[in-house]
C-alpha cells in the first residue's frame, strides 16, 4: 500500500479547487445558518444561478465574461428576493423546504430540453472561460515536486479561489464585529426579543439571505471555472448538504470553520477512498472479498464519514472550533 502516494492526492484533494468550492459554499451558510438560524438547504440553487447565467452570458449571447459575472450576482440577488418574501416571515422550516424545492427546480428547468438553445441541456455549456483562462499567471505543474503538484490551470482557479475565501472570510468577521451582526447573532437566539426592540427582523434576515447567496454565488463560478464546463450535475441536492457537512465539522457561527471543514471533509473524504481502493486490489488483498468487494470500497467512505459526522454531533456537537452556546436556534 503506497501511503506517501495516498496522502499525496489526499493533500492535492484537501486544498484543490473542489475544497474552495465547499467553503465558499459553507461560509454562505454560515451568515444563513450559523449567524442568523436560517435554514436555507438550497445553497445549490444560488450557485446554479450564478454558474450558468457568467456561462450563457458568454456562451450563448456572445458577451464578456465579466458582464456574465455582474449578471450572475445580480440574478442571485433577485433568486434570494424571490424565496425570502413569501417566507421569512413565517417559520424556519418553510425557508427549507421553499430553498430545497426551488434548488431542484432550477436545476431540471436549466437541464430541460425546451431552454436546450440557451443552456445546453444536460451536456451543459463549454468555451465560455478563455478570458479567464488568458489571465493564468502559471505554466508547467505547480507545487511541491515529489509532495503535491497541481496543473497550472488547477493552480490558477485555487489562487483565485482561495483569495476569494480569504476576502469572504474577512467580509463575514468585518460584519459579525459590527452591531449589524449582533443583531443578526439577536435574531438567531431570539426574534421576538429583538423585535420587541423595534428592530426589523424580517429586513435582516432578507439582508442575511442576499449575503450567504452571494457567497454561494462565488462558488458557482468556482465550480464553472473549475471544469471550465457547467451542466446541471454540478448542482445536485447533495452540494448543499455536503457544505453543511463541511460546516458542521469545522464549526457553525466561526469565521475559519468552514476553511477548516472543507480541508478536513476533502483529505478524509480521498484517503477513505484510497485506502478501501488499495486495501480491496491486488493478488492477496488486505480485506478479503467475503466482506468487501472492490466495488463496495467506492461506497464505504461514505459510511465512515457518515459515522465520523453522527460522533461528532453526540460528543462535541458544535463542531471542531464551535461554541456550544451558539447552538441555541430560535427556529420560528
């Protein structure tokens, strides 16, 4: 069994592109979530939109990519608008299940044959990041030979991703340390309080809604970039519960936590992968058939992480750099 190789692509895995993408994801459903206790399980939704309106921008109206990216936020600003008027005023669990259903929604309208001329179907569109492309500062592999090495496109797509982690983790402490945030962190223990105080809790919370999409919004274009391909499999269910998962191990209500969630999801996420892969192959396998096959291994980090997250919420439920006081969700 090849460990340096093992935590080699661990590694590779643990701060590639798909990493940025699950924190910038996650760091949106902080400021819903975590800050301000809104249950928001379309987080794939707001970055569907935004995907797909930079890529059909330049793909399909034969406009700048950056005029595609204004439009992307801008229609997310809107997507956040459209789900938080009818709901926000009521209880957590409408906010829920409206994000979730509208999530699915855009997903199979953009994916439906009868918008085929506009975002591709199911095969998605291509060609639409040459500008971005243009600007790759890198040539060759880049890394530490030997130890983690990524293509120079791969490089450039996680320099641009983790600097904007960087600014939306900045952005999210810069809010949270200003008595906007306060009052966002009021409405998350109790809204009625906050209400009493003639504080309008219902444009704070469509403030929050905007915020964390936008966020989502830019992992979109992380997404759409990193492929350099976008089709409506990228925005599955799953992506947004994969962000909580993301949030939930580095910790909910923490500016880093998502940062050190989606590292640690990634690394353990690829070495169980591997080590099952390697531990099921081979003339005399580690693990013999009669209790896993080869393609059982596939599956069966997911149960692992799966055990790792139930532990996790029983013993140390705030999660790794949580408080356990910012668990006290008022979801009404």
């Amino acid at each position: 069994m090849d460990w340096q190789n093992m935590m080699s692509l661990s590694l590779q895995s643990a701060l590639g592109p798909s990493a940025v993408i699950y924190c910038l994801a996650a760091i949106g459903l902080n400021v819903h979530f975590g800050y301000t206790g809104l249950l928001n399980f379309g987080q794939a939704g707001f970055m569907a939109v935004a995907g797909y309106a930079m890529a059909s921008i330049v793909t399909t109206w034969g406009l700048s990519l950056w005029l595609g990216v204004v439009v992307g936020l801008l229609l997310t600003v809107v997507l956040a608008l459209l789900l938080g008027v009818p709901t926000l005023r009521l209880r957590a669990d409408y906010l829920a299940i409206v994000t979730i259903a509208a999530a699915e929604i855009i997903r199979q309208t953009v994916g439906s044959v009868t918008l085929l001329e506009y975002f591709g179907g199911q095969d998605g569109l291509t060609g639409f990041n040459d500008s971005f492309r243009s600007l790759n500062p890198y040539s060759g592999r880049i890394g530490i030979p030997g130890v983690v090495t990524w293509s120079s496109y791969d490089a450039w797509v996680m320099t641009v991703g983790w600097l904007l982690v960087a600014l939306s983790c900045l952005v999210v402490w810069l809010l949270m340390r200003s008595p906007w945030g306060r009052v966002l962190k009021s409405i998350r223990e109790d809204e009625d309080a906050v209400r009493s105080l003639g504080k309008n809790v219902y444009a704070y919370k469509m403030q929050s809604l905007i915020i964390g999409g936008i966020f989502g919004a830019l992992a979109g274009f992380i997404t759409a970039f990193r492929s350099a391909a976008i089709n409506p499999s990228f925005f599955a269910t799953d992506i947004t519960f994969y962000a909580y998962t993301v949030l939930l191990i580095g910790g909910a209500a923490r500016v880093f936590g998502p940062v050190v969630g989606a590292i640690i999801f990634w690394f353990l996420l690829t070495f169980l992968g591997l080590f099952f892969d390697s531990a099921t192959n081979g003339a005399n396998p580690l693990i013999p058939d009669w209790i896993m096959t080869n393609t059982q291994a596939s599956l069966i980090r997911f149960i692992f992480l799966g055990l790792g997250l139930m532990l996790l919420m029983i013993f140390r439920p705030q999660g790794i750099f949580g408080d356990r006081r910012e668990l006290a969700i008022d979801a009404r």
